[in-house]
C-alpha cells in the first residue's frame, strides 16, 4: 500500500549462531532471517518519496525510539523527481548495508501502456486490458520492450549495489492479490504471478544480477488462503514470503492470517511487509517465526502513540540496528550453489547443474576421457576463500582448480594430484573471481569425471 537488559540477549544470541546456522544460501543477509525464525524478528522502516530525502522516515524512527531500525527500505518510484534521484536512494542502500541494516527495495511503477515519469492515478493504478496483459508479457511486442527497458534501468542500478556488496531484498509487485495497482488483481498461472516469474529470469538471467533475494508480497484480505495459491509465482522464484497487514479483513495480526503465511511459506522465512498499526509484542511472541517487520512511512507516526512505538522497539524480542550482526561476519554460504554452469561434455543423464543443486544424491559425468572440465558463474566477481569437491566413484587423479574474471582467461590456483579421496576441501585461497573450474586431468577410474557437488565459498 502507498499513501500520500535487551542488547545483552541479542549478543548471546550472535555469540551462539554457529557457521552451519548461515549457510544455507548465498546470500548473508538471507541466512541471517533463517537464523533467527522463531527467535527474533528485526525493525524495519520504509521511506517513501522523495528520494532526495532517502532515510527521512528512518530518522524519525531513531528520533521517537532513540534507535534505528535494522531494516531500511527505499522505492524506485515514479515521478521526474524521484526517479532523477533513483541513484541518491541507492548511495543511501549503501550507507545502510555498511550499518549494518538489511536494505529493502520496492518498485511502484508506471504503467507500461503510459510514458514514465507518471501519475499515481493516471498510470500506477492504471488498468490493463486483457488484451494488453497477453502483450506485455509476449517477446516481440511493443508493450514487452517497454517492460524489459525499465527494468534494464532498474537494473543499471541494483548492478551498483551488487558491486558494492549489498544484498538487496527485491519486492516487486509488491500486495499482487489486490486490484488497485495495473499489475495486481490477476490471479492463477497468467496472471500477476506470470509476470512475478518474467521479471525475476529477466533481472538473475538476462541482466545477470546474483544480489537479489526474491520477496514474494500479498495483503491481508479475507481471501488470503486462496490468494496464497493464486499468487503464488513458484518454488524456485521466491526467498521470502511477506504479508502487508492493513487490517484490510478489519481483524489485524491474527493466528489463522499467521498460520496461512507458515503453511504457505514451506520452511522459508516470513515477515510483516507493510502496517500501519503496530504488532504488539504480545502478537510477535505468539507468532515467532515473523523475522522482520517493516512499517510504513508516516502512518507508523499518524496511527500509532509514541509510547506504542518505544514499546514495541524495547521488546526482546524486536532487533534494531545496533544489535544486527554486521554482513562482514556472516557466512555467504555456498557462492556456487543454483549458478549457472558450463562443461566440456556430458554423459547422458547426468547434467553439469547436478553438480551445483546442494544434493550429494545426484551429479555430472563427463565423456569417458582426460581433459574435461566443469566452471561455475557465480555471477559477478567474489572473494574466494574455499572450493570444496565431492566426486563420484569416477572421480579425478590428477585436477586443478581455476578462476577467472571473465571466463576466458584462467589461472591454476591449486593443483591436487595423486588424489585418492573422494571428497577434497581446498583451503586457505585468497583470490576473486567470477568463475571457478575444475579442471579434470587425469582420470582415476576408466570413466569420465563425475563430480556430485562442488561448493565455493
């Protein structure tokens, strides 16, 4: 929706997450809500325009609370103003992500059957036709140049942010189950979540961007179980599931919208993604796994006392800035897992994405030759500390280990020959890279080379 004894338990609670804790994704700032669902769920505030004033709502948090919030969210926006300062909102993404904060980025954006900059009425809530949906989300059509041109723009500018090393929480279209916005209100495969699905393998394959985790984003209607099946864009196209409550049932923060949200989360984080009225403490600890909530620009001051404010800052249970655990000392996890690959060949059966899909259970072959190879794009240069390969029974005598910044030029980081293991962890490397090969040598078996996972951190 848009309209015009604390700080001790947090630091046992950092002291007590372990590596295995925040090493189940990429991205650090993802492994970190896992970490504490069910345990803590972090502030957060949203800034809406101007985007010259980038962190206007985020001071008046710190004003009322005397704290931070450990969540800072910004808008890509609409108008001339707001999009001339598109890259002032990004310089303030930056400054958060180095505070520590996990930086939020939403995307209310023009109709793409009227020019930007635009009006609220005139072009955000600007219905398409059916005839004009099939369009936009057709190849070829003017309708889906003019989609594909906004989000390169989008995109110039997340880029920078990935170069900074900011993760960023991307929330496009964002309450799909209402009607008020042109791309919501569409429900089932063609619908709102079609174009969910485009969006996302235009932005990670098309642009290439490996810094987004994915928020999957409904309002709070009476409808909301069937609007989780409705909406839905799929399993593999989402990281967070986020419910904006609006009290829009006129029933607030209660355990059936909750439970609805676990249900559909299937083991992935949840948060609160917008409100106007504050959850209560009380709500948060009956409904633990919420892991962040993010209020909504003015309204959290117009439509909640400052004493309800400081209350639900002080709980236990609520983390601001200064306890969040800093990104310098999370675990990015495995760069390399869901990466794209390339091979030099491949036994039928047997792709070389297998070796990148976190399972031990399935695997790549190669042809039954020496000299093969299999390098992994993890999507923009990384600091490389560790590769870890877990072969097959065919598995490598003689390989090296190579890294490149653009997938041309290679240099052997570490040769490992006389290998009688199966599974061989390479440590204490130092290098950045893009990409990162095996190179198979020399066989150990009259197989190829088959390697069940390779994992690079």
């Amino acid at each position: 929706m848009r309209f015009a004894c604390k700080s001790l338990a947090i630091a046992a609670l950092a002291l007590a997450m372990s590596a295995t804790a925040f090493g189940q994704t990429r991205h650090k700032s993802l492994n970190y809500l896992y970490s504490i669902s069910g345990q803590k769920t972090v502030a957060g505030q949203h800034n809406r325009e101007p985007n010259s004033d980038p962190a206007k709502w985020t001071a008046e948090v710190k004003n009322v609370t005397g704290r931070y919030p450990g969540l800072w969210s910004g808008d890509f926006l609409f108008s001339q103003h707001d999009i001339q300062h598109r890259a002032t909102m990004i310089e303030q993404a930056k400054t958060e992500w180095r505070n520590g904060s996990l930086v939020n980025i939403m995307w209310h954006t023009c109709s793409p059957a009227t020019p930007e900059p635009c009006g609220w009425e005139s072009s955000v809530q600007r219905k398409l036709s059916d005839d004009e949906w099939k369009q936009l989300l057709t190849e070829g059509t003017w309708l889906n140049g003019v989609l594909r041109s906004r989000l390169d723009a989008l995109a110039a500018h997340l880029q920078v942010l990935e170069d900074g090393g900011v993760e960023v929480l991307f929330r496009p279209l964002h309450e799909m189950n209402q009607g008020a916005f042109w791309w919501g209100g569409r429900p089932g495969p063609n619908g709102t979540a079609k174009l969910y699905r485009y969006i996302h393998d235009y932005m990670t394959r098309t642009k290439g961007l490996s810094n987004l985790i994915w928020v999957w984003d409904v309002q709070d209607f009476a409808s909301l179980a069937s609007d989780l099946a409705n909406y839905d864009p799929g399993e593999g196209y989402w990281d967070v599931l986020a419910l904006d409550v609006y009290w829009s049932d006129g029933r607030g923060y209660t355990q059936d919208k909750y439970d609805a949200m676990v249900r559909a989360s299937r083991g992935k984080p949840i948060a609160i993604g917008e409100f106007d009225k504050l959850p209560k403490p009380e709500e948060l600890a009956a409904q633990p796994r919420w892991t962040f909530f993010m209020g909504w620009a003015e309204l959290v001051f117009e439509r909640n006392s400052r004493e309800d404010i400081q209350r639900l800052y002080n709980s236990p249970r609520v983390v601001d800035q200064s306890e969040m655990p800093g990104w310098g000392g999370v675990s990015a996890g495995n760069l390399a897992r869901g990466r794209p690959v390339t091979v030099s060949s491949t036994e039928n059966g047997y792709p070389g994405a297998n070796a990148v899909d976190g399972s031990v259970e399935s695997r790549w072959s190669s042809a039954y030759a020496d000299k093969q190879h299999l390098y992994v794009d993890l999507g923009s240069n990384r600091r490389i500390r560790r590769v870890k390969v877990v072969w097959e029974t065919a598995y490598a005598r003689y390989f090296q280990v190579q890294t490149s910044v653009d997938g041309r030029t290679w240099k052997t980081v570490r040769d490992v020959g006389n290998n009688t293991s199966l599974t061989n962890d390479i440590t204490g490397l130092d290098e950045t890279a893009r990409y990162v090969k095996i190179y198979g040598v020399n066989r150990a078996t009259q197989w190829g080379f088959s390697i069940r996972e390779l994992e690079v951190y």
